[in-house]
C-alpha cells in the first residue's frame, strides 16, 4: 500500500512540473516582446533627452 502511495505521490509532482515548465515558457514568449519594447522606448526617451542637452 505504501509503494502506491508514493507512486501517486510521484505522478502529481511529475505533473505538476510539467505545467509550471509550459506557464513559465508561455510567460517567457508573452513577456520578452512588452519587456523589449519598454527598454527601447527608454532608450530612445534618453536619447531624445541627451539630444537636447546644450553642447
């Protein structure tokens, strides 16, 4: 009785392992792009800034 316990035990991890690979994977694909796109409009709100600065 206590091997199959385990063995239950076992098969829930293994899932449960699997969807928190493919949430992090599908969070990694969704979040890169906003991620991105806000470094480079920092940059180039910096680069506008520093263009306007007296030389």
């Amino acid at each position: 009785m206590y091997k199959k316990k385990g063995q239950s035990i076992l098969e829930y991890v293994i899932v449960l392992t699997v969807i928190v690979i493919a949430v992090a994977l599908a969070a990694t694909n969704l979040i890169k792009p906003a991620v991105n796109k806000g470094l480079d409009d920092a940059a180039k709100t910096i680069n506008k800034a520093t263009d306007q600065l007296p030389k």
